[in-house]
C-alpha cells in the first residue's frame, strides 16, 4: 500500500474563537490533541501546519509554519503537500473533534482504486477539502500554480487535476451519524461540541454542523 502522511492544519487565525482553536480544551485536553489521537494510526507520517510550533510542541510531532503567510486555506495546503514526505497526504483540520478515520481510510482506498489525485468527500453543504486525501505532487503543482496565479480558495485549482468526490450517501456509509465535519469557529460551538461528545446530543448531529447556530 502506497505511504501516506496525515497533516493536521493548525494555520488558522481563529478570530471568532478569540483564542488559538488548536489548543483550546476539549473534555479537559487541548483540541488538536484529541484530533491526533483520532488519526495518527493511519500515516506512516503525522505531521502539523500551524505558525505557533513552539506551543504545539508537547504533541511530540513535526510543525511545519506556513510557507506563504497571509494568503489564506491554500496557503495551508500547500504547506502541507510541500512539507510531507510520502506520496498520499490525508488533510485534516486541528478544529475537527469527530474526524473519521474509517472514513479517511475509504477516500484513501478509493484514490488508490480508481486512480486520481485527490477524493474529496461533498454533502450538501459543500466540499469538505479538509477532511480529505490527496496524491502529493500532483496536487503539490496544481496549488502552487493557483497560488502564483494569486487564487486563495481552497479549491481553486481542483480543475487542475484529477478529483473524484464522495458523495453524501457514500460519505453516510461510514459516517452514519454525521459528526466527521463538525467544526468548532466559536465558544458556542464548542460547548455544543463538548455536550453531544459526552451522549447529551446523540442522533442529533446536525445541529452542530459547520455553522449552524446552536
């Protein structure tokens, strides 16, 4: 089976958090710390994009500063393809408390399979770019060219190469109750976050997705 690097993106601002996302505590441990935890069985490499690496230090992993500061999600993901070393890269974000490793595993085993650069799971709400797989030096090229070409959208360059995307039905198939994307962007989520963890909010999965207010 071809290597894989899973690279955790710690890059972000987190203005409406107000604090680092990264190590915010989540049930009483720093939040990308219970991201690892979830999926550094999968990589033969595990590795973090973030601009503070002196306090993510204690994870024990590589920290990786964005190369190109400034210019936004793409910038992260060129990082992260430029920084890791082994030919797939699966994407996921420090903000993500459910990531699913089953499901990192199918859009891996689905890339390999069918022969493209990158799977990106989409719901209806959207692409989910990081919580994705990709083939690095492919995808490597293609974001460096979009960033040159003074793109920032995380998706900007998909045209570039060759994407196959999970569907929602595919995407339920092993994230049956629809936590994998949840997101944490403020207090509030977090705390809603932190209740359906702890069972208070099972089958309820929804109300915290993304954005949605609580």
């Amino acid at each position: 089976m071809t290597k894989l690097t899973v690279v955790i993106m710690a890059g972000g601002e987190s203005k409406r958090m107000g604090q680092d996302k990264a190590l915010v505590p989540f049930l009483g441990q720093p939040l990308i710390q219970r991201v690892l935890a979830r999926v550094a069985a999968l990589g033969d490499e595990v590795l973090i994009t973030g601009n503070q690496p002196e306090e993510l230090a204690f994870l024990g992993v590589p920290v990786y500063p964005d190369l190109l500061r400034g210019r936004g999600a793409l910038s992260g993901l060129y990082t992260a393809f430029a920084s890791a070393q082994h030919p797939l890269v699966a994407v996921v974000g420090c903000d993500m408390p459910f990531v699913s490793p089953g499901l990192l595993t199918a859009l891996r085993d689905a890339l390999l399979m069918q022969d493209v650069d990158a799977v990106v799971p989409r719901t209806r709400e959207g692409l989910e770019p990081f919580h994705a797989v990709y083939r690095r030096e492919p995808c490597l090229a293609a974001v460096k060219a979009a960033l040159e070409a003074g793109f920032r959208r995380a998706d900007s360059w998909h045209a570039q190469v060759r994407m196959a995307y999970f569907n929602e039905t595919e995407v339920t198939r092993y994230d049956p109750r629809g936590e994998a994307f949840i997101n944490i962007n403020t207090v509030e989520e977090l705390q809603s976050a932190e209740r359906y963890a702890q069972g208070l909010g099972e089958g309820d999965g929804h109300l915290y997705h993304k954005d949605a207010q609580v």
